[in-house]
C-alpha cells in the first residue's frame, strides 16, 4: 500500500519552461548584482566557495565565479552550489511579486486529496530545498508548502543514482514498496525502481507515453494509481 509519494517538479507539477524561461533568465540576469551586493553573506561565500572548489579553481576572482556561475545557468547543469544561489535570487523575485510559479490544473487538488488519505507528500527535485519552498509557496494555486512533509535535493545524491532514493526512504522512514515516485524523466524512474519505489512516469501533453514503457505513464495526476 502507497504511504507516501515523491514527485519531482519540472515536468511533473510545474512546467519546464516555466523554469527555463523565466527563473533561469532572472537568476542570470540578476546573478552579478546579486552576488557584487550579498558576497559578505556567509552562506553566499560557501557557495561561491563552493563552484569554484567544484569547477577546480584554485585561485578565481569574483567576476571569474559570476562568469563560472552564468556558463552553468546556460548549460542547465545540476550543480547544488548554484541551485543554491539560484534559489536565493528567486527568493526576491517571488517575494517582490514579480512572478508566481506554474502549477498544473490538476496538481493541487490532487495533492490535497492525497493528504486526506494519510498519504505523506515529499518533493525531490534538483532544485535547493528553499527554491522548492518558494515554488509551491508561490504558486498560482496558491500556498502548497502545508501539503508536504519534506524536500529533497541534490545534497542528497544525484537524481538517476539508486542510492538518492535509498537515502530518502531512510530520511522518511518508510520502505520502497510503500513508497511512489512520481517523474517525468525514465533515468530518475530506472533509480527509484532500483531503489524499491513504486514509479510513474509523467507524460505532460504535447508529449504522450511510450507505446511500450518499463514504467506506468499517465498524463496528469489524476490518473495516478496509488496501488
């Protein structure tokens, strides 16, 4: 019996453009302001810190790090030091009113009705836990965040490697086949499964399931099957 379910965000409650066309344009945009403003921060120096040790720079200056920092945005690379910054400069955005984040049709009720079934929600998308907050935070359905009971990101491990979802159902106390993940990408899917998870692959129309899937693919929340 599923207890409890993960669910990634882009692609599967939220649109991937919504992310790629307007979160990613507003951190590059704002990141050197950002950074030239806050770089006293401690959190932000153990960012910039940490780019630079992950981008194997002994020595680099502030404008290298910003350059460093912009390249990864426009390679949408999964690395935890700028999702981490990034989520710091969206936090200014939503909370100035400046956008709210997509949410599809159908998620937010869904979440709900799970919830009311005992059903405990968790997110784990490559995304920081606080950028996850903001987005179902301030969403166009409004504050989701009392739905779920954690957030995961990539301090956690790499979203197609096994050992993510293992660590996860140990963080949530649970056992994999109690568990259903939900993504819109099949490598994440191939993981959970690994893992023990039940799995159910997203297909967002203008997409559509494979004709032969080795996951359970539907279109939208309400088909999911909670079996």
């Amino acid at each position: 019996m599923i207890r409890a379910i993960v669910t990634d965000i882009e692609g599967t409650t939220s649109s991937i453009s919504f992310v790629k066309d307007v979160l990613f344009p507003y951190a590059r945009e704002r990141l050197p302001a950002f950074v030239a403003t806050h770089r006293d921060r401690p959190e932000v120096q153990h960012w910039l810190h940490e780019a630079a040790r992950e981008a194997g720079l002994v020595s680099a200056s502030q404008a290298e790090i910003v350059e460093l920092l912009q390249r990864w945005i426009d390679e949408d690379r999964k690395a935890t030091p700028l999702k981490a910054l990034q989520g710091m400069i969206w936090d200014e955005g939503y909370r100035s009113g400046e956008y709210r984040s997509h949410m599809y049709p159908d998620v937010a009720a869904k979440l709900r009705e799970w919830m009311s079934r005992d059903v405990d929600l968790y997110v784990y998308s490559s995304g920081s836990v606080p950028a996850q907050k903001l987005l179902f935070g301030f969403s166009e359905a409004g504050d989701l965040t009392p739905l779920f009971s954690g957030y995961f990101d990539t301090e956690i491990g790499a979203k197609r490697d096994p050992q993510s979802y293992r660590a996860i159902l140990a963080a949530i106390g649970r056992r994999g086949d109690e568990v259903l993940f939900l993504s819109d990408v099949v490598e994440e899917l191939d993981a959970a499964r690994t893992a023990g998870m039940h799995t159910t692959l997203l297909a967002r129309p203008p997409s559509t399931c494979p004709a032969v899937g080795s996951h359970p693919c539907v279109a939208d929340f309400g088909a999911v099957a909670l079996t």
